[in-house]
C-alpha cells in the first residue's frame, strides 16, 4: 500500500539517461532517500528511518539517478503473500515530469514478475487515477481511511498475468491479516491528544499504507487512567474517544492471576502508574493478543522475559511497523500459544444452542431463526453430521465447524464460524487440517465449505491450506500418491470440483513444469500427492530423535510423547534450526527427514516423514529465534545451544510445512542402495532419488 506525492503528473517521455539501481543497507545513496522523503513527508506520511533500512536490507528499494549521479526519485515497496505492496514512490522536484516514476514502476514490474501482481493504496483526492492507469494499474477496492477527514482511498492493482487461479484472490489478500494490537495509555493518548511530544511516532500507526491491516483496541484498566486526568473535562474527552476503540474481553479470575505472576516486574505495583502498567500486560495477555504496544520504557524494559513466558510481544510503535510483515504473519498463525493445554475441542450439545446464537450468529447477514434451524438440524442428524466446538479453559467459545457428509460421501463444512478471539486463526487452521487428513484418508477426496458467513480470518486459513473457490464455495481436492502431470491433470478433470475450478486447475498444473512456487501451490492445492515431473529441489535432512519425536516421530507406545505437539505441527507448520554453514538449502524445497543416531546414539537412522520447505533464513540466534518462536517447539535454550552458545554465531532456520509421516520408515541401507550416502548435513538428492524414497515410504508403487 502506498502513499504518493500527488505534485506528481503523469511522466512524459524526455530524453533523459536515467538509471534505475536496487540499493542496499549498506548503499551510500540510503542517505540520499531519506533526505528525499523528509521533503516529502507532508505527502507521503511519515515512516521509521528503520524501516528503510530494514527495506534496503531486503533489496525492496529502488533508486532513479540522473546522469550528474543525483536522486531523481525512489520507490519503496513491501513483499507479502505473494505480491509486492508500494509504499512509497516519489521524485525530486526538479526531476517532476521527466518519466522518473514511469523507470521506477517498470523495474519494479521486470524485479517482480514471479510475483502474482503489485498493489497499492492511493487517496482518491490525490487525483493521480490519469498516472495509475497510464502505468497499467486498476482500481479494484474502495474504502474509507482511517485518518480524521475519512478520505477515500482506492486499491490499484496490477497483475502479472500468471492466468492462474492462485491470482485470483491475490487483491483480496491484504483485508485478511487484521491484526490485533493493544494500546497503553501512551500511545491511546497520542493517537487521541494532539501536540504530545513523540507523538509522530506513534501516529505512524495510522499511516494510509497500514488502513485495513490493524485493529488497535483498548483494555479495561484504561479507564482507570482515564480517571487520574487532572480535570474533569479531559476526563470526558478521553472517554469519549475511547469509544472509537474496541474494549478487549477478558475473564476477571484469570487476569487476576496473571497480575499475581507479574507483580515482582512490576515492583510489587506499590504506585497506581506500575499498578496500571501491569494490568495494561494481565489484560494484554489474558485477551491472547499478539501484542501490546507502548512508548512506555519500564514496559519495554521486561518485553523480553514477558514474551518468553506469556507470548506477548511488547513493542514499541516503531518496532512495530519496522517488522509489520513478519508480525503479521505471527499474530496469524501462534501454535506455541496452543502448548499446554488449555484448549480443547467437545461436541455441541442442545443445550449449547442459545449460547451458540449469541457468539455466532450473524446479525447482518442471516435471519436469527435460520441459523438456529439449520444447527438444530445438523445436531439432530449425528450419523451424517458431527459439531464441533474449539473451547479454552474458561468454556469460552472460540470456534464453531460442523461436518456433513452429503449423498455421493463427499465432507462439507456446513459452519464455520468463530468468535473474535485472537487464537481464532490458529485453532481454525488445525481444525480445517484434520478434516482435510479426514477427507485424504476416506472414500471422498472432496471436500467443500459450503458456510456463507466464511470470515477473512477463514478465508486466509483455506488459502494457506490449499482450498480454492469458485465463488460460491470454498474447494479443497486431496489426491494420494505419487504422479506425474499428465495424472494430477486427469484427476483434476475428472473430479467433483466445480467445472470453472477444473479447467483454471488443470491448466496450472501444466505450467507447473517451469515455474517452482506455482509448482508448490499446485501440490498444496491437491497434497497430499506429489507431482513427480514438476521442477522442485530435493534435499534429505539429519534431524536428532529429540527433534523428529516433536514433529513427526511418536515414540513406540507413546512414552512422554505430548501429542499436542504432534496435533500444532504435523502437516502445518514448523521451524528447524541448523549450522549457517548449509547455505545450498534452497526455498520452494522438497524436504525428506532422517532420524539420525545424534548424541544420545538412539535414533533409528531412518527417513521417516516428508515436508515441503518454505522458507530460508540465515541470522543471529536471538534474530531467528524472535522470527520463529511463535511456531513453538524450540526454546531460547535450544536455539543457543545450536549456536554453540554464541550469540554471534551464524545459523539457519527454515520454515517448512505440509509434513506426512511414513507409512513405513525406509532405512539407510535402502537409501544407499539409491545411491544417497548417509546425511550427515542436508543433502541435495535427484527427483528420482526423493520419488524412489517416497514411494517406499508410503508404500506406494509405480508401474
């Protein structure tokens, strides 16, 4: 999303040598581009120095230069599922007019093509539709901002003509990831008083290129704040601003608690400030939001041991917006929250009915009386529909999925529903994957969400776990085994998929050959199969037992095995950590995982499960760990200890996801008799290397 300087015109073609670099952190002309904008930030809003700096480590700017080697103009952009979002794209003033804009959007384009497209948020009174269009963008959104005078802002869009059907809902994307952020009363205070000093930088939360992607909310204890004003009519301005703001729910006896355990932080909360401070945390946590953001430095100064016991990051405003994608991503998907347990999931019963209306009905969309008579209908047909209810230890209701099998045994997923809780993501997520396992392992290997109440939080859990849409309903298509295009395409077409989704699915499955992340979203769309002739790397990787018992490997009869554990990774999403040394590991992978002997000596030397990697990362230990750690399983101990205890030692972490556990484990004299020695490090292997080992695993055959 951006801002752009609307003194801009439309480029005009000017013969002037201009040239277009991508800059790094280390680039001289970052200086240059931070000038440039204090300039123009009347215009383009402000944006951390860090935040720059965090872009050009990522090569996400661009620069124009003249010939005397002057800054003409630059273009800053984000990238994120998928698609790379402008934030900033502006020239000098003297360089106006002269086609500097029209360079930087046609780099951008050529740097971005494997990309789905390039979006943008634009203020519609700008008046910059004449350069927008001229670029080749189209308005596919409206909405009203988030600043005081409720200026219109319109979502331009460019694709990059992939005609595929992953694209479709790529302008959709953005809406999706709302997060959720408490405020203290510092920053409440800086978004609602103006002339506060460091004001500015809080107020960057509301910046045009963030409107849609957070939701800031209050807790309780505000009012208490609210209540120590000096007068009486601050007091009631604060109040009255206070309701443009959604109060955070939370369960008294818990938050009590939580107090408790935090009162030592806090100095025992003897003065009302660390007595609020404190309760701005309990409720904070309590509520199970990602974060809590905050000027204050006392807060700021226990982030670290907070997040490491509770999972709440406390952040600073900047911090915040410096690392806003990554963050994002967090607060979506938070496994380790699910450690523990307090979370468990029970049939609906009649009784639940009432309560049932309240927390899931939607008032806006359906009729009371309708929704109730189609939940009683599923509960009163047991052997063909199964309800099910996601509750925490409160009996809090979190997530409503009711199954159904319909006449040709195909699974529909008659509700899904969820309340405005912040785990709603995650728990949505391993729910929808079980009943996908469900579907892979049944008579039908169709499954569909019917339920017209899908929220965006739904719709990004059904995207990231390969379900399709026809707009209508929501699609998921599980094949088994192993196959080559020709067979993935036949299945496709000869499914229960709605006819537009066959023909937009075969026809990306044949392109998948050439283009590895369309390869990869091909097989998740219809995992658990594997398309043999699809250009995918292959790497077997050593994994310790310790580690493999955690995310695949059950010991036999299940000795100290947590099978929450087991429930939070396989098949969705994990991180791994290893020696910075293996820096051939590439991303879209497929992976293959050895149990090695390691230290203890007892591991069974055997590959015993198969993940697709998704992402590389090479870092600091405490970097990496801050990136991973809401993926669970590895503790600050264990990450240390793989850096040898250094905390300057380089490692790498790697996301991988999609996880299948063997049928069967293929030992290493099978390996060998393939020719792949013992893995040692992760190893490259051959597609027919990684097929041959697959198969054997999963007691599959090809003729």
């Amino acid at each position: 999303m951006s801002k752009v300087n609307p003194a801009q015109p439309i480029a005009q073609e000017i013969p002037i040598p201009f040239k277009v670099e991508c800059i790094g952190a280390d680039s001289p002309l970052l200086k240059g581009v931070l000038a440039l904008h204090a300039v123009s930030k009347a215009r383009l809003g402000p944006l951390p120095t860090g935040a720059f700096e965090e872009r050009a480590k990522l090569n996400h700017i661009l620069v124009a230069l003249a010939p005397d080697g002057s800054l003409a103009g630059y273009l800053l952009y984000r990238v994120a599922k998928r698609r790379a979002a402008i934030t900033h794209l502006t020239s000098a003033e003297q360089f106006r007019g002269t086609g500097v804009a029209q360079l930087l959007i046609d780099r951008l384009k050529g740097d971005t093509s494997h990309l789905l497209g390039i979006s943008l948020n634009c203020r519609r009174d700008y008046r910059l539709e004449g350069m927008w269009s001229k670029f080749g963008f189209t308005v596919r959104n409206t909405k009203t901002g988030r600043g005081a005078d409720g200026a219109l802002l319109d979502l331009w869009w460019f694709g990059h003509n992939h005609e595929d059907l992953f694209s479709i809902a790529a302008t959709r994307e953005e809406a999706s990831q709302r997060v959720t952020v408490a405020i203290d009363a510092n920053v409440f205070y800086d978004l609602t008083v103006d002339g506060r000093p460091h004001g500015e930088d809080t107020r960057m939360l509301e910046a045009d290129w963030l409107d849609g992607c957070l939701e800031l909310c209050i807790t309780p204890e505000l009012f208490n704040e609210i209540h120590r004003a000096d007068s009486a009519s601050d007091q009631q301005r604060s109040r009255g601003a206070a309701q443009g703001f959604r109060e955070l729910k939370t369960d008294e006896s818990r938050t009590k608690l939580i107090e408790a355990e935090l009162k030592p932080l806090f100095n025992n909360a003897i003065c009302d400030r660390d007595r609020s401070d404190m309760r701005q945390v309990a409720h904070a946590i309590a509520a199970e939001v990602a974060f809590l953001v905050t000027r204050d430095a006392g807060m700021l100064s226990h982030a670290d041991r907070i997040f490491e016991r509770y999972g709440l990051r406390i952040l600073h405003p900047t911090d915040l917006i410096v690392r806003f994608d990554n963050l994002r991503r967090e607060a979506e998907y938070r496994p380790v929250r699910l450690e523990g347990s307090r979370w468990r999931e029970r049939l609906v019963t009649e009784a639940d009915i009432p309560h049932l209306c309240e927390v899931f009905h939607q008032t806006r969309s359906e009729r009371l009386h309708e929704f109730e008579s189609r939940l009683r209908h599923h509960l009163a047909h047991p052997d063909t529909s199964a309800c099910r209810l996601a509750v925490d230890d409160t009996y809090a209701l979190a997530v409503l999925l009711v199954q159904t099998r319909t006449g040709d045994a195909a699974l529909e997923i008659a509700f899904l529903r969820h309340s405005n809780h912040p785990l709603a993501g995650t728990l949505i997520r391993h729910m929808l994957h079980a009943a996908v396992l469900d579907t892979a392992q049944g008579t039908s290997n169709l499954l569909s969400v019917s339920d017209k109440g899908v929220s965006e939080v739904a719709t990004s859990a059904m995207q990231e776990l390969g379900f399709l849409t026809d707009g209508e309903a929501w699609w998921k298509l599980s094949l088994a085994g192993v196959v080559n295009i020709k067979e993935a395409t036949d299945a496709v077409c000869s499914s229960g998929l709605p006819p537009s989704l066959k023909g937009q699915l075969a026809s990306c499955v044949l392109a998948a050959t050439s283009h590895p992340d369309l390869a990869i979203r091909c097989e998740q769309s219809l995992a658990p199969v594997k398309i043999v002739d699809i250009n995918l790397p292959s790497f077997v990787v050593p994994i310790f037992p310790d580690w493999a018992e955690h995310f695949f490997d059950a010991p036999t009869g299940g000795q100290l095995w947590m099978d929450l554990k087991e429930r939070l990774h396989l098949g969705i999403e994990g991180a791994y950590y290893c020696s910075g040394k293996n820096r051939h590991l590439r991303a879209p992978a497929r992976i293959l995982w050895y149990v090695s002997q390691g230290p203890s000596g007892r591991g069974a030397m055997e590959v015993k499960a198969c993940s697709h990697l998704a992402e590389i990362v090479v870092g600091k230990p405490k970097e990496l760990y801050r990136k991973f750690r809401h993926l669970g399983v590895f503790e600050w101990k264990d990450v240390f200890a793989r850096a040898k205890n250094d905390l300057d030692a380089t490692l790498l972490a790697f996301r991988f996801s999609r996880t299948e556990r063997f049928a069967r484990p293929v030992s290493l004299a099978e390996i060998k008799e393939l020719a792949v020695p013992q893995p040692v490090n992760p190893r490259r292997i051959t597609n027919d290397q990684f097929v041959a080992i697959y198969q054997l695993g999963m007691n599959h055959s090809r003729q």
